[in-house]
C-alpha cells in the first residue's frame, strides 16, 4: 500500500510542482509587463506573449499526469514517485526561470529596444528542459 501511495504522491507532484512553476513565472513575467505598461503601453501585446510563456511548463507537467495516472500500481509506485518529483521539479525550475527570461526582455521592450524575438529565443532554453522531462516519462 505504501509503494501505491508513493506512485500518487509523485502524480501529484508532477502537477502540482508544474502548475506552481507557471504561477510563479507568469507573475514575474506579469509584474514586470505591468511596470513596462506605465513606460510604454503601444507595447502590451509583445508584453503578453511573453509574459504568458511560463505557463507551459504547468501544461506539460498535467498532460504527463493525464497520460500516465492510470499506470501507478503497487509494483510501480516507487517509479512513478521518481518520475513525478523529477518531472514537476524541472518544470517548476523552468518556468521560474523562464518567467525571468521574458521579464528582463519586457523590461528592455519598454525602454525601446527590439528584443522581443531574442527573448523568445532565449526563453526557448529552459523550456527545451521541460520538454525533454515530459518527453522522458513515454519512455517510463
């Protein structure tokens, strides 16, 4: 019973630690679009693409939990507990640090700088971790 109860719990974390990382990098992204809103407002649909980059990783880490729920058994709960954790700390991480990736470019977006698609570019690499965790528990 243990081990089935250790495979959910790393279910949820594979939730819970992706969706927590896209709140924590979308409002970062957000608090500095808000900022740049009063600086240079003609801007704002550049502000929220990459303000909203962040909340991808939240999307991976629910679409590996939808994907592979039904597959924690009592012989696989302690996989599963080590995926999950796995899966959901790299996309808390990612999107954390993504969210500050895009901040920094909506930052330099309003002080008139054209850094829109290198931002994107940039942010592009912490999201390819995320990815691979997602890509990884197919191979589980």
């Amino acid at each position: 019973m243990s081990e089935l109860l250790l495979g959910y719990l790393g279910m949820g974390l594979m939730l819970g630690l992706a969706g927590v990382g896209s709140c924590y990098g979308t409002s970062i992204a957000a608090n500095a679009a808000e900022g740049a809103l009063k600086k240079d407002a003609s801007k704002s649909s550049g502000y929220m693409i990459l303000s909203a980059l962040p909340a991808t990783q939240g999307l991976y880490g629910f679409l590996a939990f939808l994907l592979h729920n039904g597959k924690v058994t009592e012989e696989t709960g302690l996989l599963w507990f080590g995926v999950g954790l796995a899966v959901g700390l790299v996309c808390l991480f990612s999107a954390i640090r993504q969210g500050q990736i895009c901040a920094n470019g909506i930052v330099g977006m309003s002080q008139g700088h054209n850094v829109q698609t290198n931002t994107m570019i940039y942010a592009a690499f912490p999201e390819f971790y995320a990815i691979l965790a997602l890509v990884s528990t197919f191979l589980v």
